[in-house]
C-alpha cells in the first residue's frame, strides 16, 4: 500500500472516529436528559410549588471515573424549557413530553 493511500486511510479513520465520539455523546445525553425527566415526574414535579432539589444541579468539580453527563443534560433541558428552576434552586417540569 502506498504512503499516500496510508495517510488517506489514517485521515479518514480519525474523522470516523471523532464523529462516532459525538454521536455517543449525544446519545448519552438524550438518554440522562430522559432519567432526569422521569425522576422528576416520579417526585411530582410538576409546577412551582412542589419543585424539588436535583442532587447534581451543581456541576462536580472531582471528576474521578466516568464522565457525568447530569449537569450538562440538566442545562439542556432549562435552555429548551422543558424543566423550569426557582430562585431557590428547585427543579420542576415545565412540558410532561418534554423529550418524547
């Protein structure tokens, strides 16, 4: 095989690579922003008044293991309204089907 075609095949193998990452991470994402939703379903958050707290509303400043994608899912899901916060630091749901 030619030192051309190598390096083709080498470039291609890493942008495979890199989109493949991103697909996963997406994925992982969709999948934390479900838990968060059906966790605050199953408390009965569903307005204001019975917001609760969500224990990783803080993003975690040890990262030791595998990454924790719950902040960042959380986020996700103020930004696009689907979970509404209180001034106090309370979660609730804004929409039942939010990620439906």
């Amino acid at each position: 095989m030619s030192e051309n075609i190598q390096i083709v095949l080498g470039i291609l193998f890493l942008v495979g690579v890199f989109i493949l990452t991103r697909v996963g991470i997406v994925w992982k994402l969709r999948r934390t922003a479900r838990s968060i939703v059906k966790e605050l379903d199953s408390k009965g958050a569903v307005d204001v008044g019975t917001a609760t707290e969500l224990p990783y509303s803080k993003p975690n400043i040890v990262r030791i293991g595998m990454r924790d994608y719950h902040y960042k899912a959380l986020e996700s899901l103020i930004n696009e309204g689907a979970v509404g916060k209180t001034d106090g630091g309370r979660y609730y749901l804004r929409t039942r089907n939010a990620t439906e």
